[in-house]
C-alpha cells in the first residue's frame, strides 16, 4: 500500500478558485470608490476606503493558508478494492470508496494543469447527492490519473468476466467538425452574450466614457449618410460573430461523444479539457431543442437530464449531448444510446381548435396595461405599441400548432413551445411527478394540461402537456397510474 499526494500546484488552485469567488465583491468595492483609494492613514477617507479592502486581504490570506493545508493534508491510496481518502489537519476525514460504486471519472484539465501536465479528477457514485462528488483530486500527474482508472476498470472487467459477460469495447457516437462549430457560435446566442457583456462593461465605466465626443463624432459621421452608420453596424455585428466563434471554439473544441460500457463519454475543450462520464442507466430523460433559425436548416441539440454526472460536481445535472446536430444524424446516433426510445411522433396527440386562444390569451394579462401605459405616456407614438399584438398572436398560434404529446408503451413524449421548439422524451420508470392542471375556464371548454418532472438537478426537469382535452389528460393520468 503506497500513500499519494496531491500535486503542490492544488494549493494555487484551491485559492484561485476561492478568489474567483471574490471577484464580484472587488469589482463591488472599487466601483463604489470610484476606483480612488487613499492610502494616507492620517486621511479621513483612510478607514472608509480601505476597511473592506483589508477585510478581503484577510479573506485572500486565509484561504491561501487553507489551500496550502488542505493540499499538505490530502492524501489518497488503494487498498481492499477501494479508493481510500483522506485529508484534515484538526478534523481528520477518510472516505472510502469501492470500485464497484464508482460510476464515473471525471476529468479537467485548467490552464494551471496545462502547464504542469496535470488533471483534476473527480469521483462521482450512484450515491451523490446535491451534486457533490464522492472525492475530488485537484491536481494530480496523468499517469496517477490513468492508474485510478485502470483500478477501476481492472475490478469490473474481473466482475464482467466472472458472470460470463462480454468485455465491452469503445464506440465513437458523433464528433463535431469545424464547421460544425462555426455554424453552431452563428445560430446560438453567444453573439447576443457578448453585446451584452459588451453593454455590461460600458455600463460599469459609463462616467469615463466622454460621451460628448462621442454624439459630436457622430454628428459629423451621419452628414456622410447613412451608408457609413450601416457599415459601422455591420462591423460591429462582425466583431461580436468573430469573438463568440472564437469562444464557441474554446468551449467546444474537439467535442466528442463516445460509449463505452454502457457509459456515455464526453470530452470537448481547448484551453480548459473536459472529460464527462455519465452511466446511461442514471438518464432520465433527452430534451431536444430547435431554435427557430436552427429548426428552418434542420439542426438541433441535445440535452441529456442525469441524476448524476457533471463536470466536477457541478450541481446541474443538465448535460449538452450534441451542441448542435442535423436532425437525420440525430436520430442514428440517439438510436445506437437509447435504443429503447421511439422517436417517432406520428399519432401524436394535438390540442383541439377551441384550446387555441389558451395560447395566447395569457400575453393580454401583461400586454393590455403596458400598450395602454404607452399609448397614454408617450401618445401618439405610444400607440404605435397596439402593433406587438400581432407577433404576440403569431406566436401563440405557432404554439398552438407545435403542442403535442405520445404515449408509447412505457414512455411519453411531449413537444412544446416557448420561442424554441422542445421535445422532451422519458421513460415512465423515470418519472418522478405527475400533475394534472385544470382552471376554471379550462374546465368550461373541456380542457387540461398535464406536467411531468424527472430528477435532474436540485429542482428537476419537467415538460408540460398544455391545453388538451380532458378526456386526453385523464388517459394519461391512467397511464401513469399502472
């Protein structure tokens, strides 16, 4: 039995990671202050600028001193078929964890463990809960890494092999191409992100930004015309495409999806490697989603919903599948994972004709009072408002028309509308809640809706049958009933 140490980097990484967290608190102080910081202790602004500061020097100092103690204290071995650890210099605390409960290894690699040639390993079993891993190693050598692994796979390969089962090989599921990833940053939102983190920063430093030149500057820009604004824009707007490509590809770089012992693999990244395990028997349900402009070429992505599985622990169970996928491919490669999943929707159920102003009616809640504040404040241009009835109306119908849901055997597939279409698809077995919702001018027209939610996360995923008949919504409460 030989004891392990972590690598002494951990301890940096340990108070980066706190220090990440202080972030906001900073920038909260410095902004108050106007970024003016007097450090005269004989100025009466002495104690009002620089108490909080030196409360957060503390704050930074003890969780060095902590990094530093956790990574002198952290040791791990094997021993029995076990990963054991242990760490705590007062409070001494072991975990001792059997191969066979580990379900997933999950791998990072941050541009500290870049550098070093190193990894962080977390250790997730069929026992999390809050999305806490069983053990994380901050920090350790590849090759310790690969042991740890090659421990694991040792005890359930001599397991496999004693019940008479096959050794299982590796299969590559999809892996996304570079185009693949520029036609992904172009149809997602990551060009919305950034003019907003763009606007964030602006708004944060408004009081240097010498505004006056700016409208004198463009005062003389719009004697030019308006061709000149236009391509400005459109240079903008270029900038913004190029930035969120550049991160698109950071983020997703290499993405590759592979199965393996009934173990979905994912691994993606650049700067920041990722490696995500998630046994299949612990989904619990896929969610497709089609935004508008993605839905007109045929292209989609996948999210699986895990009650277990995330990178490092992370508490959201909520895991892209395939970012960004055709709709053919989608199909072969969701049959080869989940081949018990029917992905046809013919015989679907649809809401009847009476149930479409249920749609939309809801909007009026909110539209009639802001087109009549409006109208009222800013008149006559105000009433030019009277016009987001119609896309408010478009939208309800295009609901209307996307709503669905169907029973399959033991499974259910419901396909809703919010601004992007989603089909949501899960097993009975995996259902958690069932929940039939009727109001009061429902039940005049004969109508229901019905909800479900799987465990995924600390709250779950859930997906909602809306306005169908009641006769519908009984028959699948029966259902779920047996």
């Amino acid at each position: 039995m030989s004891k392990y140490k972590l690598h002494p980097i951990s301890a940096i990484i340990n108070c980066v990671k706190a220090l990440k967290s202080m972030l906001i608190p900073i920038a909260i102080i410095a902004v108050a202050n106007g970024f003016n910081f007097s450090f005269d202790f004989r100025d009466e602004r002495f104690f009002q600028t620089m108490f909080p500061l030196i409360i957060l020097s503390i704050a930074v100092l003890f969780t060095l001193f902590n990094g530093i103690i956790k990574w002198w204290t952290f040791t791990y071995w094997f021993e029995d078929n076990e990963l054991r650890v242990q760490h705590g210099l007062f409070v001494k605390k072991k975990r001792f964890i059997p191969y066979d409960r580990i379900q997933s290894l999950n791998y990072k690699e941050g541009i500290f463990h870049r550098i070093f040639g190193l990894v962080q390993v977390t250790v997730e079993t069929a026992g999390n809960k809050a999305g806490k891993a069983e053990a994380e190693l901050t920090a350790i050598t590849r090759e310790a890494a690969n042991m740890i692994e090659n421990e694991t796979k040792k005890v359930k390969e001599t397991q496999q092999v004693l019940e008479g089962e096959e050794l299982p090989t590796a299969r590559l599921i999809h892996k996304m191409s570079p185009k693949d990833l520029i036609i992904l940053a172009t149809t997602s939102n990551s060009i919305g992100v950034v003019l907003a983190g763009v606007l964030a920063v602006v708004s944060q430093f408004s009081e240097f930004i010498p505004y006056d030149w700016i409208y004198a500057e463009m005062e003389q820009l719009l004697r030019f015309g308006f061709l000149l604004i236009i391509a400005f824009v459109i240079f903008g707007l270029l900038v913004a495409w190029g930035v969120s490509v550049a991160i698109t590809f950071i983020n997703y770089y290499n993405f590759e999806v592979s199965e393996e012992n009934e173990r979905l693999i994912i691994t993606r990244g650049l700067l920041e490697k990722k490696r995500i395990t998630i046994p299949l028997n612990r989904v619990q349900a896929i969610k497709i989603v089609e935004n508008p402009f993605r839905q007109l070429f045929g292209l989609a992505a996948v999210i699986v919903e895990s009650a277990g599985g995330g990178f490092g622990g992370e508490k959201d169970k909520t895991v892209v599948l395939f970012p960004l996928i055709s709709k053919k491919k989608m199909n072969e490669s969701l049959q080869l994972l989940f081949s018990q999943f029917d992905l046809n929707l013919e015989g679907a159920v649809r809401p009847p004709k009476r149930a479409r102003p249920y749609f939309y009616r809801i909007d009026f809640v909110w539209l009639v009072p802001l087109i009549g504040a409006l109208s009222y404040f800013f008149f006559p241009y105000g009433m030019l408002s009277l016009l987001l009835i119609i896309p408010v109306l478009l939208l309800g119908i295009w609901q209307f028309k996307t709503a669905r849901f169907k029973i399959s055997n033991e499974q259910i597939t419901i396909m809703y509308r919010a601004l992007s279409r989603v089909t949501f698809i899960a097993e009975k077995r995996r259902i958690q809640i069932v929940e039939q919702q009727q109001n009061y001018f429902q039940k005049r027209k004969n109508i229901a809706s019905a909800k479900i939610v799987v465990m995924s996360g600390v709250a779950g995923a859930s997906a909602k049958a809306y306005h169908m008949e009641a006769q519908h919504i009984d028959e699948f409460m029966r259902w779920y009933e047996r």
